[in-house]
C-alpha cells in the first residue's frame, strides 16, 4: 500500500518532499526520475500531509483518508505581527458569561480549526466531548463539588484539601465556583494508554481557546472539574467517555458577559541564553 502518489508530470524533481519528510520515508530516485514511498513505508507514514503542502508544483496527492480545512480564497493570510500579538495577549480567563448558549455550528467551526493543533507524531489522539446543555454542566459542577466532600471528609492527603472547604460552602450559597456558571464545557480526552496523550490534549485545547475568541466566545481552563473527572467514578460515569479513555483535560466557555477593555501587565520573559 502506498500513501502518496507523485505525478510525474509535474514533478520537478527539487526533492523538497524528501527533505521535509519528518519520517524520511520519502525517497530520491535517480536522474530524470521522481522520488517515491516504499510500498512497506506506508506503516511508519504519520499523515502529516507535509509532503503535500510543501510541494511548489502541486505535484504529490495523499491517499489516505482525511478531511480538508476549507479555505475562503487560494492565498494565505499574512498577519502583522503586532495584530497576532495583540490578538493572542487579549486572551482573558473569562469567568462571568451571559445566559446565552453558543450554537452547535459556531463550536463546530472552532473545533474545524482545533483539529490542526500539533500533536505527536501526529497521531491525533484528542477527541472532544461537548457538554452542550447547561443543566448537564450544572449536574457536573454538583458531582465535583461530592468529590470535594468526599476528599474533606477522608484521611486523604491532597494539595488542594485546604481550599475545598470554602468552595464547597460557595456552592451551597448558591455559587458555582467549578464551572462559573459557564453554559457549556469541552472535555479533551485520550485513550488512556496514549503517552502523549496530556500533552496534545493542552495545545489542542490552547488552540480552541484562540480559536473562539475570533468567534466572541470566552473560555476558561477548568481546573477542579478537571482533576475530579480524573479519578472520582460518579463523574466519570456521568461523562461517558469512549472505552479505555480518560479525561486529559477541560474548558468552560460561553459569550462573555463583560469586553475586554485593555491588556494586563505580566511579568517579563525570564530567559536564558546559551
């Protein structure tokens, strides 16, 4: 079985493909002669397309399955730097949302550009479990906070055991300090064997949290749901995730109740230079 196909037509025989190959399955060939894939080169192929969209003549067609992004127009945008600076800086935490939800569309756009996030060896292991209904999110906050109740009330050491008591009380005073009352949650998850697994999970989710502010959607990294779901069995029943996955992490979001007016200071790179 082969993975790529190169029209020799329009090969011009540069060997960028050869090049660029991270798993240097690509081959040279001789003069006046195009590069090839070995045929049992097809089992290490990591379907990075690479080959495909590197290639200046358009010359290399892959053959295994996949879904395209579907660009607007034939040229790549060029952003300023001082825009996409900019752009990515006013990323905010967002923890007041309106009552509103985020159509299935929008979020579908959103996880349409996620998808493309670096993972490794790109095996693309995350899927995605969006908890669209905001009473599901609410039973969720609830089943946190047991776990929290449950972890207060064991000889259990935990670092997080010193705050969970004046979470669980906010909660009973009618505050949600788990989800913040956010309509929605979106829940990364991995077979558990994967050894990149966590990893691909947080730049897939950094990469849907950017993605949504171009939509106006506000997300918030969700912490305590996140570490419950990892071991607490009520709430990882509840999620129904597929056999043998577990969750790497999560993400609240919903449209902001409130604009972001300006950007915070930071403290400056702290660098070392070899």
């Amino acid at each position: 079985m082969t993975v790529i196909s190169i029209d020799p037509e329009l090969c011009t025989n540069c060997e960028i493909c050869v090049e660029i190959c991270p798993m240097s399955i690509i081959l040279p060939s001789g003069e006046g002669e195009t590069p090839y894939s070995p045929e049992d080169a097809a089992t290490y192929c990591a379907k990075c397309g690479h080959c495909e969209v590197f290639c200046p003549e358009g010359a290399i067609s892959t053959l295994f399955d996949s879904t395209y992004y579907q660009l607007q127009d034939d040229e790549f945008p060029s952003i300023p730097t001082s825009e996409i600076g900019k752009y990515m800086v006013m990323r905010r935490s967002i923890r007041s949302y309106k009552d509103e939800s985020v159509d299935k569309g929008t979020i579908e756009a959103i996880l349409d550009i996620s998808r493309y996030a670096p993972s490794g060896m790109n095996k693309q292991p995350v899927q995605w479990t969006i908890v669209h209904d905001p009473e599901e999110v609410k039973k969720i906050a609830g089943l946190s906070i047991d776990w929290m109740r449950d972890v207060v009330a064991s000889e259990e050491e935990h670092p997080l055991k010193p705050l969970m008591p004046g979470l669980i009380s906010a909660y009973e005073m009618g505050v949600d300090p788990i989800c913040r009352a956010a309509p929605h949650l979106v829940i990364a998850h991995t077979p558990a064997e994967n050894p990149t697994g966590y990893t691909d999970s947080i730049i897939a989710l950094s990469w849907f949290e950017l993605a949504a502010q171009a939509f106006e959607v506000g997300t918030c990294w969700a912490g305590f749901f996140s570490i419950a779901a990892a071991s607490y069995k009520p709430l990882m029943d509840e999620l129904e995730l597929p056999q043998g996955h577990v969750v790497q992490y999560c993400m609240m979001f919903g449209y902001p109740e409130h604009k972001v007016k300006g950007i915070p200071g930071r403290e400056p790179a702290r660098v070392t230079w070899k």
